[in-house]
C-alpha cells in the first residue's frame, strides 16, 4: 500500500516496555483494524477527567491532534469501549482523528507550523494598516508614523503633511463607473510613489484622499517643490478601460518645525488648508492660521443655518428677464439673500455652499419655490396684457438629488397656483452630470409637468454637446464672465456668438446674465441672444415690482444701446 505523509512507517513507534512482543496493527504500517487512519476520538478540548480515547494499548501512548496539530502531546490511559463511545457522544459531531506515535516528536512539521502561523499573524497584521485597494499605508498606519515621525525626527529638521484630495472624483464614478473609478485610484497611489523619494510616506487616508509624510525638510519651499512635482505627476491622462481620465487634485500643506507640535493638530491644519485649497483645481496652499478663523466661522454659518429658516431670516429679491427684442420683461430670477442677525444681508455665494454641503439647502431651497411661486402669481394675476411672467429659480446639486423633489413641487404647485409652464428650474452644468440616468429621470419628470429648465452659467462647468443632446434642457444661460468681457474686442465675443448660434440650433432660448453696459446690450442683440437680465435694466428688488406688470417697461431698445445713452430708471416697488 501507498504510505501516508501523516500515517507513521513501520518503526516509528515505541511501545512501553509491558506492551505485547507482537506491534499493533499500525506498527505494521496499516491502521488498527476498525479504524479509518487512525481512530476517532473526542475534541481536544474535552474536559481532563474525560480525555479523548485511542486505540487500545497495553500502556500509556502520545496521541497528536490532527490535521489542527501545534506540536503539542497529549498522554493518554487506555480505555474501554463503553468509555470510548460515552466520550464520543460527549462532543458530538466535533470528533478529531488522532494518531499514535509513542514518544516520537517531529520537530521539522512543528517548526513549519509555527512559521505558518507566525506568517499569517504577519499578513493580518499588514491588513490591518494597509489600504486593501492601493497597498498603501491606511489612516491609522499614517497616523502613527507621523507621530513617530514628530518624537524622533533630528534637532533643526522640519516635516510636513500633504492631504491630496482628488477633485469631482464622484464624477468620474458615476461617469464610467465605480470598478473604473477604483482602477484610478490605484493608479494614483502608483504615480504618488513614483514621484516621492524613498525615505517620504504615502497612505490612503479617505475614500479620494491621500496624505503625504514628507521628513528631513530644510524649509516650505521644500514641502511646496513636493506639492507642485505631485500635481505635475497626476497632470498625465490614466489609460484605463479605453478612457483618458483625468485627474485634478487640490492639496493642504502643514510643516512642523518645532518638537511640541502636535500630531491630531498638524494632521488637522493639513485638512483645513487643503478644504482652503479645494474647488480651484491643481492648487495647494500652506496652513495659515487665518484658515482655521474661516473654519471657525463656517461652523458658527453652520449653527446660524439651522435657525435662520425658523427665525424668518431669509427674503427673495427678485431680478428682471428682458426680451432683447421687444424691450418687455417677460421674466425675474429669484435672488435669496440671508439676513444674519450679526454679519447684516448676506448674498448667495457667501452661504449656499456651506448650505449645500452640510444639506441644509433642501429645506431652503423648498422655501424659496413656495415663496416666489407664491409672490410672482399674485403679480400674475395683476399682469394686464403681454405674455405671462416667468419665474426662474435655483436648484441645486444637492436639491436635485433630493428624493421627494418632484412630489414636492407638485404639491407647491397646487397650493400656490401657479402655472407649471410658467416656473423654469435654473440647474448648474456640474449638477446635470451628477448621476446623469436619474438626473434625466428626473428632469423628465419635471417636464411632463409642464416646468422648463435652463443651464445656469453655461460655458464654466462641463460644457458639452453629447449631454445637451440627452438632457430635456430648454435654455441656456452665459455666465457672465464671458458678457464681463464683451466690451473688449476678440475672443470673448467670438465664444459668446458661439454658444448663442449653438443654442438657436438645438431650438433653445439664450439668456445672457450680467448685462451692466449700453455696448455690451448691442454686442447681444446684434449676436440675436433672446433675453438679458443685469444691472443696466435694474438691481435685484425686495418685492415683484409695478412695472413687472407692464409689458412695454422698456419698450424698444433701439435708444438704449447707444453708449451714451442713459440707464433705463429703477423699478418701483410693491409689497410682496
């Protein structure tokens, strides 16, 4: 018969000097009869005045568990066969095969088993302080280094901390998928290690963060040189999955020259110039201690945000949408402005974005629409003649993934009565590529009511034709920046007429936002643009104005777009 590994050869156990001359029957190389390659018997962990039985023997014997052996010996008395079966029973199912090897010892396999338990302690050990996804260093890993790093780095020496925050990276999940998403993420801890020297650290500290242990600086410049070197290494496209991705990133740089520093206050200084980096794209800035008065204030916004909706604090200012043509106000946008109780009227972009990221925007945008829908029907119903007045409204990124949001506005709707047909929903480029299938799921929605929705800053986000194609977008508005520089010859005007034509082809109405000049009015009239709204026909107003009923407010602008011609006279007010 063959021989197994683990079944002892003929020889290989000793027997106690009262055994029978004549060896068992697996001291001549088989199994004792009855038996499967050795005899079963209880668990190990059998209590002591029960031990697990063997085979019968004229004497004690080692008996080794297997295959979960660790070396250890276990000497056991020979029993009946009542007590072997009692023994059995006791355990049940967990019944453990045991083999009979007298006194010999095989030192060679208990010396592969320590090292095969001491290699999985090592390989549990490594995940748990490493990134499973990059192989770097996780957060916890990061941590300790820079703490050793702080108590043992040399007299005079300095080090700094690098958080790298990837920008939009939820774009490009949602864009061509999540498993694409992970292979870039990879791809930039590749990249990471590559443009470092071997003595710095990169870890993968959140979900599209990376943070950077730079050691043995001799000043900021060293820790900026790093900052530039990794913006320049993520500059390249990644090839993956077919697709040139590309990657920007923003980073907080923290240096420490002193002894005292603090690790949790370096790791957070790092955090907050990064957030101070973040949104311009292929930026860094070093930690200043006027960041952490922004962090500071934004938390106190924070608290002021939960408060300003019950406390009444909030007002909508109305701007009005001018026909190019006709001269007549066909439209207002609505404004919300913030009256804080101690920093006084605080515009827009001074709050929404902590607004929209803290989600304290969905409740504030719901009541904007109910108050302006709710204000510009009231004006409706006064409106004698002309086409009826259209109200343009913000949504943001955060309210257009809010769940409830179609129901919402059809509730709305109802209650103030006002005309969907009439309500156009004002959604910024980013927001439109955020999840696309169910922004156009949504924005579908929204259609079969009757609502309109207009691209809002058109030309500064993600401009894109294939996305117009699919979206059910029915205006475009220019961002300003591009009517800013319209009163200077070239370029700005040749982009301008350029998306006016491109949005009279696909059949959308062109809205320019920021008119402020008699030149800039006839550079758009004379490009066919349909409708302006800025601060040459009038500032936004705290209530729906008189004039706003009249059709013929501005008449012909024929007399309006001559450079020395004055500024039409500012709108009256009426209660809201």
């Amino acid at each position: 018969m063959r021989w197994s590994p683990w079944w002892p050869r003929p020889g290989a156990i000793s027997w106690p000097s009262s055994a029978s001359p004549s060896p068992p029957a697996a001291a001549r190389g088989r199994p004792p009869r009855g038996t499967s390659r050795g005899v079963p018997v209880a668990s190990p962990r059998h209590p002591p005045s029960a031990p697990p039985s063997t085979v019968p023997s004229p004497g004690p014997v080692l008996a080794i568990s297997w295959p979960e052996w660790d070396g250890s010996l276990v000497l056991e008395q020979p029993r009946t066969t009542s007590e072997r079966n009692s023994g059995a029973q006791t355990e049940g199912a967990r019944v453990r095969k045991y083999l009979v090897i007298g006194d010999h010892i095989d030192k060679g396999r208990r010396e592969r088993s320590r090292m095969r338990v001491r290699a999985l302690r090592n390989r549990l050990e490594h995940e748990a302080s490493h990134d499973a996804l990059t192989g770097l260093p996780n957060r916890g890993l990061f941590v300790e280094r820079t703490e050793q790093a702080l108590e043992c780095r040399p007299d005079g020496s300095m080090l700094a901390v690098l958080f790298i925050d990837l920008d939009d990276f939820k774009a490009i999940n949602d864009g061509v998928g999540h498993e694409v998403g992970d292979r870039v993420l990879a791809s930039v801890a590749a990249r990471l290690q590559e443009c470092l020297s071997p003595t710095d650290l990169a870890a993968r500290v959140g979900g599209d963060e990376f943070g950077l242990l730079i050691e043995g600086l001799s000043g900021q410049a060293d820790a900026e040189g790093v900052a530039r070197r990794v913006i320049e290494c993520l500059t390249t496209p990644f090839p993956i999955g077919g697709e040139e991705i590309v990657v920007r990133c923003s980073i907080g740089i923290a240096v420490s020259a002193s002894a005292g520093d603090d690790v949790d206050e370096l790791l957070g200084n790092a955090d907050v110039a990064m957030y101070d980096a973040k949104g311009q794209g292929d930026r860094y800035e070093v930690f200043e201690p006027r960041m952490m008065e922004q962090v500071v204030k934004r938390h106190e916004y924070d608290a002021a945000l939960r408060q300003a909706l019950e406390r009444h604090q909030f007002s909508v200012k109305y701007q009005p949408m001018v026909d190019l043509d006709s001269g007549e106000v066909v439209g207002v946008e609505a404004l919300l402005r913030w009256d804080h109780p101690e920093q006084g009227v605080l515009s827009p972009g001074e709050f929404i974005p902590l607004a929209e990221e803290t989600g304290h925007i969905v409740p504030i945008g719901q009541w904007v629409l109910e108050e302006a829908c709710g204000q510009v029907a009231r004006a409706q119903r006064l409106r004698p003649r002309g086409r009826p007045l259209v109200l343009s409204v913000n949504l943001s990124t955060r309210q257009l993934q809010h769940a409830g949001l179609v129901a919402e506005i059809v509730d709305l709707l109802d209650r103030t009565g006002f005309d969907p047909h009439n309500l156009l929903l004002e959604i910024t480029e980013s927001a439109l590529i955020e999840d696309t299938d169910e922004t156009i799921a949504i924005l579908t929605a929204l259609k079969a009511l009757g609502v309109r929705v207009a691209i809002d800053d058109f030309g500064t986000g993600y401009s894109s034709l294939s996305y117009l194609r699919l979206l059910p977008v029915d205006v475009l508005k220019i961002a300003q920046p591009f009517i800013d520089a319209l009163a200077t010859d070239g370029e700005p005007e040749i982009f301008v007429d350029a998306i006016v034509h491109m949005g009279h082809t696909l059949n959308l109405e062109v809205v320019a936002e920021g008119v402020e000049t008699p030149e800039q009015l006839a550079a758009l009239r004379r490009m066919g643009c349909n409708i302006g709204q800025g601060f040459y026909f009038s500032r936004p107003l705290d209530g729906v104005a008189t004039t706003l009923i009249d059709p013929e407010r501005f008449g012909p602008l024929d007399d309006l777009v001559e450079p020395s011609a004055p500024a039409p006279a500012p709108l009256a007010l009426v209660a809201g």
